[in-house]
C-alpha cells in the first residue's frame, strides 16, 4: 500500500504550468498595440502629454511607446513602483 501524499485533504492537484505558445504572444503584443493606439486617440492624452509637467508627460508617452512595441515586460518595468504595488 502507498502511503497518502503529504498535504491537506482533499487539496488540488499542483496545476501544470502554463506555457505560452507563439500564437498567445502575438494576441497579447496586438492587444498591447491597440490599447496604445486606443489611448492616443483619446482626448486626455494630449492634455496629459502637452500640458502635465515634463516627467510625467515622458514616462506617459515612454510608458506607451514600450506597449506599441508589444513588450509586455517593459511596460511592466516601465511603470512607477508605487503602481507596480497595487
């Protein structure tokens, strides 16, 4: 007889972890591309891009330069910490 595997019961099988193939990629970098696209075309942003402050204008347009290229990870990156903790 095996002995039960250690942990709760009645707990989850450990789910497999999920491997992206090129096809997901290419969904979610033409998604990054229209929500960059979407938000130049919005009213605010040349009010946020022109008139706010000058750092704050150039991560804004950085921020959306790193999703037009598709670089999930970038604009990640690209984001103030205070935000990446929320």
């Amino acid at each position: 007889m095996t002995p039960p595997a250690a942990g709760p019961i009645d707990a989850p099988a450990p789910a497999a972890p999920v491997l992206l193939q090129g096809a997901d990629l290419q969904e979610a970098r033409a998604r990054l591309r229209a929500l960059a696209d979407r938000w130049r075309g919005q009213a605010w942003w040349a009010a946020l891009t022109e008139r706010a402050p000058g750092p704050v204008a150039h991560e804004v347009r950085a921020f959306a330069d790193v999703l037009e290229a598709g670089d999930a990870g970038g604009a990640l990156l690209q984001l103030p910490i205070r935000w990446r903790r929320c």
